[in-house]
C-alpha cells in the first residue's frame, strides 16, 4: 500500500487552468495536497519573485515530503531562499508551458524575446528531480528551443546535464473533469452547430476561424456559431470586422453562466474547431469531444497526439472551409449517438482521475528515493 504522503503544491499562477488543474488533482489524490499560490497577473514578476515570496511564505512550515512546483517558478532560487530544512525535499516540476516556444505578439520580433525567463524554465529542469510535462509535442518543443540555446551559450554550459534531464522526463497531461461534462446530442437545428471555445488571443488565431466560417457560408454551408472562449477588450487585429460579418450565424456570444451552463452549451454543439497557432495541450477541445463534439483541428501543435489518429486533422484553411461545407451538407452524422460516444472515449483518455493517478505515482517514486 502506497504510504500517505504531504504533498506541497507551489503555483505562481494560482488561476485559470492552473487552478483548476491542482484542485482537481487536490480532489482526487491518495496523498494529502496542500496548495501555496499567488494571484495570477503581472507574469514576469511573478517568475522573476515567486520564488522569494513563497519562500518567505514557507518559513515557518514544516517541510513536505513532496514539493511540487511549476514552470512559472525559478526553482533554484526557491530552494537557496528557503529554510536549509527545505532544501533536500524532493521536487516535482510540472510544465503547462514555457517561455522559450510560446509566441511573441504581435509586432515583436523573434530576437526581443527575453530569453532570462526560458533560461529560468532551464535551470528550474536542471534543479528538479521529477519533471513532467503536459503534452509529448511540448516536451519536445520546449527541448529542441532549450538545448539549442544552451549550445549556443559560451562554454561551459550545461547541455549534457540539461538532456539527462529531457531524457528522464514524464508525459501526463492535466486531465479533464469528465464527471462535470455529460455526453450531448448535439445541434437542435438543420443547420451545423460549431462551438470555437478558445481565448480570443493571437494565438488561437480567431480570425483564421471566422474567415473560415464565412467562406463556407459563402459556398452555401448553413452554420450556427457557439463562443465561449474567453475575450479581452481588445480583440486582436481584424477580428471585430470579421466578427460583424458572420454576426448573423451566432446563437451563443460570451461565456458562459456557469460551468452547468457551459457543459450544456457543448452538449449542443455538433462541432469543435481550432486554428490555433500555439497549443501545448488543448482542454478546451477535450471538453468538447467529452461532449461529443466532432474536432476540426490543424494537422499541428498537440493535437495530432490527442486525437491518436482517431480522426483526420485538416491541413491548410481551404481543406477547414471544405469539412465545413461537407459536414454542414449532412450534419446527421455528427450527432449520431455511437459517434459522439466515440468522441468522448479520445476524452476519457485525459480524465482527470488518470492524471492524479499518474502523478501520485510519480510523487510517491519521489518521495521513496
């Protein structure tokens, strides 16, 4: 039997996905989860100063038998900031991203990029005894950018130290909360339901996903548009304008009242779609497809590897304008119930309870080492 352990959760970003993806964990734990974390704004302090802050906010804690942190923190510094008894507690990293692949904005060049926050995420592998990673596309990501900037540093660097630690590194993804999602039967209507259930960032490419929506109902695809994703102020460039334009398709506009609500909503749905141009993991599509949602995803980033071959990926935007109009000529397919099931096994593959199963494991090998 598995010895009950102290686990001690450090996240910078205590919001968001990162939130939930520790309560989760939290709630479905063998071992006994405790969370420290900060308020999610004003990223770039928080890694350059978590790992003070938290420190300082662990002085007077008795030390875990685990410590698990994540890639905002700068896990050298926490372990010479905090109390000596803190120092030889085993660490387990885990990354939802990193500050060597994610995108630049727009607008700025490759070569602005401060690379004193990747080489943060760089040292914090070095110092960690368990890494793990969400995804085997951003593993291998994040360790193609890492190792090519530690080769190009002066001598001595650590590149050999640094792909020990890749080599040993673990896959497990954050999971889904597949209990609070029931399988859907999809769109009420003749016309297809498509749900774009991203932030309205730059990165998820929303303009891409509306050009795309009006060429295909511009070829006679009948369409009904569900957004979910998160929006800011300012949408990116473009956006407002193409928005205007299929205005006229949308049944649903903003988020949602509440997380029921939300799962309702993707019940309806007959279609998920991405054009993401960043995508580490992508729980917004799994939630979809625990609906019962047909993807629409780009032959790139994770999703390859979440689909498992299960289903086709679409190459360039005129074969996703081409899968709109085909699906939207016989949506009945997408709502077939034996479909939709099969949609929501690729789901089950990412449940929240296989994460915490894996990652006790992991701390549990930590913790006995």
């Amino acid at each position: 039997m598995t010895r009950r352990l102290r686990l001690l959760a450090l996240e910078p970003w205590l919001g968001g996905s990162h939130q939930a993806f520790l309560e989760g964990w939290r709630a479905r734990s063998v071992h006994d989860l405790e969370i420290l974390g900060l308020p999610a704004r004003h990223w770039k302090w928080r890694m350059r100063g978590a790992a003070w802050e938290l420190a300082r906010a662990c002085a007077d804690l008795a030390p875990p038998d685990v410590l698990v942190a994540t890639d905002y923190l700068d896990l050298p510094s926490f372990r010479g900031l905090a109390p000596p008894a803190w120092r030889a507690v085993p660490t387990l990293v885990y990354f939802h991203e990193n500050q060597l692949t994610f995108p630049s904005r727009p607008g700025e060049a490759p070569r602005e990029r401060d690379h004193h926050y990747g080489f943060t995420n760089v040292l914090t592998c070095l110092a960690a005894d368990t890494l793990v990673f969400n995804s085997r596309f951003h593993l291998d990501d994040f360790g193609a950018a890492a190792l090519a900037l530690v080769r190009a540093l002066p001598t001595p660097n650590p590149a050999a130290e640094l792909e020990r630690a890749l080599a040993r590194a673990h896959v497990i993804g954050p999971g889904v909360d597949l209990d609070a999602i029931p399988l859907g039967p999809g769109g009420p209507g003749r016309a297809l339901r498509v749900v774009f259930n991203h932030r309205w960032e730059h990165d998820k490419d929303p303009l891409a996903f509306l050009r795309a929506v009006r060429a295909a109902a511009e070829r006679g695809a009948a369409l009904e548009l569900v957004l979910l994703g998160q929006r800011f102020a300012e949408l990116p460039e473009g956006c407002a304008e193409a928005l205007e334009a299929v205005r006229h398709l949308v049944v649903h506009d903003g988020y949602a009242e509440s997380r029921e609500a939300y799962a309702a909503l993707l019940g309806t749905c007959d279609v998920v779609v991405s054009t993401a141009r960043h995508e580490f993991y992508g729980i917004s599509v799994l939630e979809a497809l625990a609906a019962g949602a047909t993807p629409l995803l780009p032959d790139r980033l994770s999703y390859p590897e979440l689909l498992a071959g299960a289903e086709p990926c679409w190459r360039d935007d005129e074969e996703l304008v081409s899968r709109f109009v085909e699906l939207a000529n016989e949506p009945g397919p997408t709502r077939d119930p034996d479909r939709r099931a099969k949609h929501r096994e690729l789901a089950d593959g990412h449940s929240l309870d296989r994460t915490a199963r894996l990652l006790d494991s992991q701390c549990a090998a930590a913790g006995q080492a």
